[in-house]
C-alpha cells in the first residue's frame, strides 16, 4: 500500500466531515457520486448540488490520470 495515495483521501474525508459538522442544519441537501471507470453518476437532490458533484467528479478524474502518468 502506497502511503502517498493513502494520505489524500484520508485527508479529504476528514475535511468532509469537518465541513459537516460546521454546517448549519437548516437547509439540508444530499447527493452522491459513483465512479465506474471514466463515467461519473451523480445522484443529488438540489440542481447545484449535481453540478458541483459533477465538477467535483471530473476533477477527480482529472487528478487520477496525473497519478497514473506519474509512475
């Protein structure tokens, strides 16, 4: 196990959680994103919250294939 991809996404989720628990409750949205090779499925339940998982996603990818090229 490569500890330098361990440390991004472990550090990602603990921000994601962070910036959860910082939120307000009020107004609450949802989504999800399942990657399947190179296609992104959003699922959410706010129009900007797709686009932002869709962004989110592409950029995902984005950073995949500079890792893969880096070896």
């Amino acid at each position: 196990m490569d500890l330098g991809k361990l440390f991004p996404g472990l550090a990602l989720l603990f921000i994601g959680i962070a910036l959860i628990s910082l939120s307000s409750f009020q107004s609450i949205s949802y989504g999800a994103v399942v990657l399947i090779g190179p296609f992104p499925f959003v699922v959410s339940s706010d129009v900007g919250l797709a686009i932002f998982l869709l962004l989110l996603s592409v950029l995902i990818l984005i950073l995949i294939q500079i890792m893969r090229w880096g070896r």
